[in-house]
C-alpha cells in the first residue's frame, strides 16, 4: 500500500479545520482514526498471514497444506433407454426351468417310444388310399366317373377291366397298369390290357384319347393302397373279396418292396409268393393265377 507524505496530511487536517471549524484535537482524533485503519488495511489477518506466508525453512516448520474443498456434485446420469428398463426389470427364468428345458428332448424320445403305431390297413389301405387318388382325379373324376383324358372307374367298370376270376388275377393286372402305364406296356411289347373277355372287348392300348400315365415313382405302400381304393370304392368289390385282396396286398408290400418289371406275370408271382408266405388262402380262384 502507499504511505501518504505526513505534510500533505498536515496541510488536509489544516483545511479540514477551516472548512468545519473543528478544533485540532478533534482533527487528531480524526487522524489517529486514520492512522489505526489505514494500519489495519496495511496489515493482513492473522489468518490470511498464515495462509501466505511460507513457513521458516531454519524453524523446521513445514507449510500447512492447503485445505481440501469440497468437490461439487456430480450432474445426475440419463436414464437407461426404455429397452435397457425392461431387460433390468422382466422377471427370469427360475433355474429350475432350465434343467426342465434340457431335459424335454429326453422325455419326447420315451414318450414317441410309447406311442402305439396306427393299425396297418388304416394307414395304407383307408385314408392313404383315397389321398393318393386324388392325384388321379384330374382325370378319373374324384368320384370316379372319368373325365375327356381318363376312363370311367366308377358304377363296377374298374372290375369289369380286372375282375377276380378263374384263369384271371385281376388284381396282379391292375397293379401292373397302374405302376406302368401305357407307354411301359409297350416297352414290354403289349399292345392291350385287361379283361381278354371284358364285355365290350379288351382294352387297347392307345385306343382312348389319352394315355394311361404310369406311377412307377409311388412308393409300393402308395401303389397297393390307390388299387385297393379304387376297386372298394368304385368298384364295389365285394366284402369277402376286399377282405382276401386287403391282407394279400399288406403282405405284398411287407415282402416285396420294389418291382423288377412290374409286368402283369412277375406281380401275379409275387402276390402268390406272399400269400403262402403269410398262410393267406386264396379264397377266389384267380388271386394266384396270371
């Protein structure tokens, strides 16, 4: 701070006086006042001392650390996105379940092991039948009455074709057309199929206005049950026959997975075969005749 000269402050109590018209003792006390407060501006605080005065390296005294402040506090953090929310919050698994879950594979192997299969000829003969044949209906008709590019099967006429007769297997017959097809007949050098007595003649090959398809990619199980299908259903084959050809047919595809030819003779072989095979008698006389 800058000490005023003592003249210049001689010269403002001297004129102070005139102004005012105090005495100089009231001017002493005004600047004793002075004195003592420009004193105490000069000098810092007892505290305000300590803090900017280094210590005294020769007193060994070390130099107060400074005060630690108190740090503000920190600005409060965004919430977590609604997603995070619920991920924090949903309920969980329970441990339990867990071991549930890994052992469900282990329970289905048993349980599918105790499951009984479906009877044989619900499977193959009744319901497989029929959906098989609706891939010949676009031209036999679904119910059989035929169309302008298949014959009529319907009202008996597929057993007037391959009846069940002395010297005839009709069965074995049908079979073959139906797994060959015309132009399989003809790679086998046959030019009709059928019923040689048929009532209004053989069937010739070629002689409708379409083809016969042949369904050598059925599955023999496919294969025995659309025949049987067709000759119950629109047939109208007789209970005691249908009961024969079911078991004689079950037995085929039981034996005789696939066909060599498929021609009429080899089939007639092989349902004979399969018929001794399972004691199956041949209660009409053209079940084991070609």
């Amino acid at each position: 701070m800058v000490e005023v000269p003592e003249y210049l402050l001689a010269r403002s109590r001297k004129r102070l006086a005139e102004l005012t018209g105090r005495d100089d003792s009231a001017a002493t006390s005004a600047d004793a006042i002075e004195a003592s407060t420009a004193s105490t501006a000069s000098e810092p605080s007892g505290a305000l001392k300590a803090a900017v005065t280094p210590s005294d390296p020769s007193s060994g005294g070390a130099a107060s650390p400074p005060q630690a402040t108190t740090p503000s506090s920190a600005p409060p953090s965004k919430p977590d996105p609604p997603h995070i929310q619920f991920a924090k919050t949903r309920k969980k698994m329970p441990a339990w379940a867990a071991f549930v879950m890994a052992c469900l594979p282990i329970w289905s192997v048993f349980y599918v092991g105790t499951l009984e299969p479906p009877s044989t000829e619900e499977l193959l003969l009744q319901s497989n039948g029929a959906e098989v044949f609706s891939t010949c209906a676009s031209c036999h008709s679904r119910d059989g009455a035929g169309t302008a590019t298949g014959r009529q099967l319907n009202d008996g006429e597929v057993l007037l074709t391959f009846p069940d007769k002395e010297g005839f297997n009709g069965l074995a017959h049908q079979l073959s057309w139906t797994y060959l097809g015309t132009q399989g007949y003809r790679d086998l050098g046959l030019t009709h199929y059928g019923d040689p007595e048929r009532p209004d003649g053989q069937r010739e090959i070629g002689s409708f206005a379409s083809g016969m398809s042949g369904f050598s990619n059925l599955s023999l199980d496919d294969l025995v049950s659309v025949v049987y299908y067709e000759r119950v259903t629109h047939g109208g084959l007789d209970p005691g026959q249908a009961t024969f050809e079911e078991e004689l047919l079950l037995a085929l595809a039981a034996d005789h997975p696939t066909f060599e030819t498929g021609s009429p003779e080899e089939i007639a072989e092989l349902l004979a075969a399969s018929a001794e095979a399972h004691g199956i008698p041949a209660v009409f006389a053209g079940a084991q005749n070609g």
